[in-house]
C-alpha cells in the first residue's frame, strides 16, 4: 500500500511537472511568435518608409523629367522615349512595393492567428491542468481514507495477535502446572 501510496504521489508529481514543462513551452513559443509579429511590423514599417522615400525620388524623377521636356523637337522626342521607359521602370517598381506591402500585411495576419491559437492552446492546457489536479486532489484524499482503514484494520488483527499469544502462553502454563 506504501509502495502504491508512494507510485501515486510520483504520477502525481511527474503529471503536475509535465503540465508545467506544457504550460512554460506554449509560454515561450507565444514569445517567440510576439517578437516576430513584432519584427514583422517592423520591417512592414521600414518598407513603407523606403517605398514612401521611392516613391518621393521618383516623382522627384518625373517632375525633372517634365522640366527636361522643354528641350526642342528631336531631343523632346528621345527624350521622351526615355522617359516614358523610366516611368515604366518607376511604375513597375511602384507595383513592387505594393506587393511587397500587401505579402507583408499578409504575413502578419497569419502570424497574428498563429498567436491566438497558441494563446487558445495555452488556455486549454491550464484548464486540463486545473482538471488533473483536481483529480489528483480527490485520489489522494481517497487513499488517505484507504490508509485509515487499513491502520484500523492492522492494529485489529494485532491486538487478536496479542491476544492469541497470551492465550498461548496460559496455555502452555497450564499445560506445565498438570
């Protein structure tokens, strides 16, 4: 019973360790997945400064390009293929950033999710551990009460033991007088 008593108590201790161990890992990957959804708003913010510093330079770009426009006929004309290729390069890389920008913003609502659910996982384990040590709680008070009896039940049959020794004993006694 000792030996039962003392499994349970070692179940009990490596089940509470284990949801701990559970508890501590979804703390840390909830963490870790905060500073990355914090790094990614970093880098969406960067992003947009560089494309906001782009985007500056390039209608700096055309505004001098609209100066240059000015020049006469034939150079207007060079000029003007010219620019309208740079336009087309501006305007692809306008684009860019706008993909860029939008995969950013993506990438951050899936890691957003990704938090939640660990936040939501994270509550579930708490809960189960709640559960388990209530369990725990109440198989422990029910041994106790199988210690208790048993005590009870082992001091009975000594004091029957007891009993039966002096019965011996007299026997015996008699059984030398005669």
């Amino acid at each position: 019973l000792a030996a039962d008593l003392s499994k349970t108590e070692v179940q009990l201790a490596v089940s509470k360790r284990e949801g701990e161990l559970k508890r501590e890992a979804l703390k840390d990957q909830v963490a870790l997945l905060t500073q990355h959804v914090q790094d990614l708003r970093e880098e969406v913010d960067r992003v947009r400064r560089e494309r906001a510093d782009d985007m500056a330079k390039a209608e700096d770009q055309l505004t001098g390009m609209r100066g240059e426009l000015a020049l006469s006929q034939t150079e207007r004309s060079a000029e003007k293929e010219r620019m309208e290729k740079e336009m087309e390069t501006l305007t692809e890389k306008l684009d860019s950033c706008e993909r860029d920008r939008i995969e950013l913003k993506n990438t951050v609502k899936v890691q957003a999710a990704e938090v939640a659910r660990c936040e939501r996982a994270l509550v579930e384990t708490q809960g189960q551990v709640a559960v388990r040590q209530t369990a725990n709680a109440a198989e422990r008070e029910a041994l106790d009460e199988r210690i208790a009896d048993l005590n009870q039940e082992e001091e009975v049959r000594r004091r029957e033991r007891d009993d039966a020794v002096a019965m011996v004993a007299q026997l015996e006694a008699e059984v030398a007088l005669q």
